[in-house]
C-alpha cells in the first residue's frame, strides 16, 4: 500500500476496462456474420494524468485500433473507457461531440489525414468555431498562438496542406490537436511517416507541450527506442492484448513476458562492441490471424518458454509486483510468492 | 490561370482547324450528291450549273478553304450584323443549307430554343436529383437506398431512351392520356394554362433524359464520395468532433465533386448537341433532330455546321472543366 501513495497523488484520467473491437467478417452468398477479426481482445489499463504512457507492438497487433477505439473513432465491441472520470464507451456520438474538446488525437500520416482542400488557418480554427463561441478577431489570434506553440510561421496561415513538408504538417497536426484545450492526446505513431532528422524535433516538440500544458499522452509507436525516450510507462501489444505493462525503466531493464523480451531484443545497440555480444532472440513463425487467435494464450504458437498450460488456458493479466502488470503463466499463481516478498 | 487559359485557347485553333478538315473531308467522301434529289427531267448541263453555283465543282482544297471563310468570317458577320442592324458582310454568300435554301444558322437559331429548354431542363434535373442519390448511397453504402439506387441507376443506363421514351409515350399518353405525346413548338408561354401546357408537355422528354443522366452522374457521384468517405482526414474531422453534417457536407463532398464537376462540365456540350433519338421519338423539332434529318437529306452544309458546332462545345468544356478542375483543387495550379 505503501507503494501506491505516490502513485494517488496523481489522479487516473483515462481506465480502459476489457475494451473490444471487434471487425466483423461476412461470407457467403447471404453474406453470414461468420466471426470477426478480433482487433483488440479485452485489454485493461489505466494512463495517469500528466503521464506518457507508450504503446508498442509489431504491426497489425491492434495499437492503433486500440488508440481510435480509446477516443471512440469507432463504436466500440464491448467494454469501459473512462475519461476524464465520464463513461464513454457506450455512448452516443452526438453526446461524445461536446466531449472531445477532452481528448484529441495526432494521426499517423499527417499528409491524408489533412483536408487538401482546407488552409492551415481553416483546419486549425475548425474546431474552434464547433465547440467554442470565439470571435473571428480572437479565433484568429488563437490560431496564431497554436501557430507560434508548435513553431509554425505565421505567414503560413493561408497555405494548403501540399505546400508543407511532412514535419510541418505534423506540425499543423499537433497544432490542430491542441486547439481545444485536449487533457488527454493519443499521438498514433505520429512520427513514423517523418524522416529520423525530423522525428527527434517533433518528439521534442510534443515533451515540451506536455511539460507546458500539463497533456496526457498514449503514444503509439513500434519505435522502441522512441518510446524509451517518451514514456513514463510501457504497454506491449500482441495479437489484440496487452500482455505487458510496467515502468519505463523496469521494462527495459528486467522484461517479464517472453514476448517483450524479444521485441527488446530487437533494439540496437549503438555500442558496436556491445552491439556484437547482444543476444537477440528470433521468434520463429507468423502473428497467428486476428480472426482465428489460437486457444490458450495467443502467444503459445511463437513463445520460447512455451508450456503446456499455455497452449490450454488463457493467462491472466495481473499485477504480479508493485506496478508491473503481465499477462504470463511463467508469472502466475506461481509467482506470486516473489510478489508478496516486499510486503514480508 | 489566365495565362493558362489564354494558351489552352490558342492551342484550341489547330485543333478546331484539324477537326474542321477531318469533317469536311469525311463529308466529301460520303456518298451522295446534292444533285441526287433534282428530278430526272433536268438536264444534266444544267445540274452541272446547279453544281458549280455550290460551288461543289471545285478542287477539294479550294472547296475547303472557302467553307472556312464562310464559316469563320462571312456568317459571324451576318450574324453580329442580323442583331446589330449594320450591313457588315454585304452580299457575300452564307452558308446555305441544300434542302431549304435558306442560311444554316438561321435554321440553327429557330431550333436551338427547344433543344436548350427540353435537353437543357432535363440535365439540370438530372444533377439536381443525381447528386443527393450519390451521396445518399456512398454515405450508406449497402443500405436498402444503396441497392435500389444502384438497380435503379442501371436500368436508367443500360436502357436505351427510345425504349424508355416509347414505353412512357404508351403508358401516359396512349392508356391515361395525362401528357401529349408529341412537342408543340408553336406553344408560347402567356398564361398560367399555356405554362401548365408547356410543363405537360415537357414531361416525358426531360423525365427520359434526366433518368439517363442522373444514372450516369450518380454512380460518378457516389464512388467519389466512397473514395472520400475512407480518407484519414475524414476521422480527424470526425476526431475534431465536427457534426456528421459537417462532415459529410463540408469536408467528403466537397472534396468528391471535384471530379463529379468535371465529368457533369464534359457532359454540357451533349445539351447543345441535343438528344437525337429522344427529340425524334417525341417529335421535339431540336437540334439533333434537325441533324438526322440532315442526314437523311444529304445536307452537307448543315451536317458540317452542326458537327462542327459540336466540336468547339466539345474544346471549349474540355477547357472549362480543366479550369473548374484547377479552382475546386488548391492542389492544382495552372502557371
């Protein structure tokens, strides 16, 4: 208990309890309901206000479902998202509309998820003149402010998206993301479209708005030594579940699931003599399908440690030592005496 | 853009020329003779006068190039010099039209009115309730609207107007007798019964074309839409927490009429062109059916003078369409 004190003090802004999105698949002449892709599968976790929590995972393992499904972009499967302390999970999109002042999202690929036809003034000021009752005198000075936080030229203002460079509409992006006061932005791989010089300034950029407006952010990304960088603390990603969940720095230094274990693996060293001794372990095999996930726990037909129990029964996904929480039969039951240990 | 257009005008010229050549060329190697339906009793020195009075007796070339001239620089004149009342051209001779004797552009002017309101009403009709279909059936794509749409727009396509025209014509003039089913142009519009007379007879034709026409640009309109619909920027607008109506009106459709402008600008020359099989099935005195019977009359000058016309509207929507195109795009600059 003594653990948690600090952890109180701040406050939860986002719980996600056994969120699902389901894609349904249709077959047939009749085109049946005959199963779904199922994108994320019950995942749970809670993002604290004024932290970063990052989300990895290889593609298509559903971090950028789960990211839209988060915000409600999609109507979702099942489950509870809390935000903000409001339910939201299953309500109405005409009662989200006045919510999403709260929570915005910066997307992947900030050339198409920009409206060629908009100004950068058009696309910034768009949501200020939904939810907000702004004059044009102060929406204009607001957008320039937006305009100067993400270090856009004012001059810009009456440009279209084609005539930036891919960070500055990034830029435009982030600017937009902002424009309502958000608590909470899910930044979906926002750097994964823009060149490696380019990315550093937009992660900079976002770190430093964090530390200014006191923002919440899920940030997406399979780069994990960006994710390093930014989060405070790391959620991993497989087939649909979360399977991992730990600080930042424990992750990295000890982690618990197999899975994580290679992903981080997979990290290059920039030490070259360290780089030669690294011991990468390669996962043998295909992500098994979304639609047709095997029994037990979905990452049994992959997993070097794998047991019997595992190809059986799915793991739970538990908190097996103060604030690290995995979804492992290696970390079950079994382990729980290793758990209690500080309390003892 | 004006730049642009000026040279895309200039560059017009070689193109209508080699068009006009390639008319009147085809046209000359037609078979027939303006002769053909002189009585046999004439002699054939004097078809021979006949001929050369036409002018037809001359080398191709110098044929060519006076039909030029009269096109381009003695029936312009007549025409500014008809509606201004100066004597611009004086004498110099029209182009005349070989069954009636009369200047080909006059008989244009007398049948253009019909065809403009008939085919012109019927177009605009058709995009009036084309557009709302399109982005009805995209929005919900598969829904019950979706499929008759779809179905509806297919019978409108692959059935062809002088089936639909006909079958209208047996329904609603023949059985309930509500419409008449011939054109009265003589029909001037002074009072509310004359106007409701016009509006009768107005009905069949235009419903006819404008199910052709809406077929065509709904599908054009829809698979835009369903292009736009799948768009990132649609769930950022949609993430922005903008009103479905916002998102549909303002941010799909706009950027989805982009090519739909086109393809309805591409389109407007077919007006004046008019609709040759639907005019003659409902007797509709309009251009395109003073074309066929051209045709049939072995008129070459009219043949030439419509065809033509209907190459400059041809260029000059082509033209319209790309600047429209280059207006609606912020992408696409001109210079």
């Amino acid at each position: 208990m003594l653990d948690a004190t600090p952890k109180a003090a701040a406050k939860t802004l986002v719980s996600v309890r056994g969120l699902k999105m389901y894609f349904p698949i249709h077959t047939g002449l009749l085109r049946r309901h005959t199963g779904d892709v199922k994108a994320v599968d019950d995942i749970s976790f809670d993002i604290l206000e004024g932290e970063t929590l990052g989300l990895v995972g290889e593609s298509g393992c559903g971090k950028s479902t789960a990211g839209r499904a988060l915000i409600r972009l999609y109507d979702i499967t099942g489950g509870s998202v809390k935000i903000n302390g409001v339910e939201i999970g299953q309500a109405e999109q005409s009662v989200l509309r006045p919510m999403r002042p709260t929570m915005q999202m910066v997307f992947q690929d900030p050339q198409a998820s920009l409206n060629p036809r908009m100004t950068l003034a058009s696309i910034i000021g768009e949501p200020l003149e939904e939810h907000t009752k702004l004059s044009k005198v102060e929406k204009l000075a607001r957008i320039y402010e937006l305009m100067d936080a993400v270090g856009l030229n004012r001059t810009f203002a009456n440009r279209y998206p084609h005539e930036f460079s891919g960070g500055q509409r990034q830029r435009i992006g982030i600017a937009r993301a902002l424009a309502l006061n958000p608590k909470f932005i899910v930044c979906d791989e926002p750097i994964a479209a823009l060149d490696v010089s380019i990315q550093a300034q937009v992660v900079n950029l976002l770190e430093e708005l964090q530390d200014r407006l006191g923002l919440t952010y899920l940030f997406i990304s399979h780069d994990l030594s960006m994710v390093r960088h930014i989060a405070d603390r790391v959620a991993v990603m497989y087939l649909g579940k979360v399977v991992e969940l730990s600080p930042r720095d424990e992750i990295y230094a000890d982690p618990l699931h197999p899975y994580t274990e290679a992903l981080l693996s997979a990290v290059p060293e920039p030490d070259p003599s360290l780089e030669n001794t690294r011991e990468r372990i390669i996962l043998k095999g295909d992500v098994p399908s979304p639609a047709n996930p095997p029994d037990g726990c979905n990452f049994c037909t992959r997993c070097p440690k794998v047991m019997d129990i595992c190809r059986k029964v799915e793991p739970q996904f538990i908190e097996v030592m103060p604030g690290r929480f995995v979804a492992c039969h290696l970390h079950g039951q079994t382990n729980q005496t290793t758990n209690q240990k500080p309390a003892g | 853009m004006l730049t642009y257009t000026i040279r895309r005008l200039i560059l017009a010229i070689p193109v209508l020329l080699l068009i006009s050549l390639i008319i009147f060329m085809l046209l000359k190697l037609a078979p027939g003779d303006p002769m053909a339906q002189m009585p046999l009793t004439v002699p054939p020195e004097v078809k021979a006068k006949m001929r050369a009075a036409l002018g037809a007796d001359k080398p191709l070339l110098v044929q060519y190039l006076l039909w030029l001239k009269q096109f381009f620089v003695v029936e312009p004149l007549h025409i500014i010099g008809n509606m201004t009342g100066y004597d611009l051209a004086g004498n110099a001779q029209r182009v005349i039209s070989w069954q009636t004797r009369s200047p080909v552009a006059d008989i244009i002017a007398q049948r253009l009115p019909q065809t403009l309101t008939v085919v012109g009403m019927s177009y605009l009709i058709g995009v009036a309730i084309a557009l709302p279909i399109g982005i009805l059936s995209a929005y919900r794509q598969y829904s019950w609207f979706d499929q008759i749409g779809t179905f509806v727009s297919m019978v409108g396509y692959s059935v062809p107007t002088f089936f639909t025209g006909v079958l209208l014509i047996v329904i609603f003039s023949v059985d309930l007798g509500w419409f008449p089913s011939i054109y009265d142009t003589t029909l001037k519009v002074v009072d509310w019964a004359s106007f409701l007379k016009q509006v009768r007879q107005m009905a069949m034709p235009v419903t006819v074309l404008a199910l052709y026409n809406a077929a065509q640009i709904s599908r054009f309109m829809r698979a835009s839409m369903l292009d736009n619909l799948g768009q990132d920027y649609v769930r950022t607008a949609r993430a922005k927490g903008m009103g479905e109506r916002v998102v549909v009106l303002t941010h799909v459709l706009r950027n989805s009429l982009i090519p739909v402008v086109t393809v309805i600008a591409l389109g407007v020359p077919q007006i004046f062109g008019g609709a040759i099989i639907t005019e003659q099935v409902f007797k509709v005195n309009g251009l395109g059916q003073l074309l066929i019977t051209a045709i049939y009359a072995d008129d070459l000058p009219m043949v030439q003078t419509l065809t033509f016309i209907f190459a400059v509207l041809i260029v000059l929507f082509n033209l319209i369409a790309d600047i429209l195109y280059g207006i609606l795009d912020p992408r696409i600059r001109y210079d």
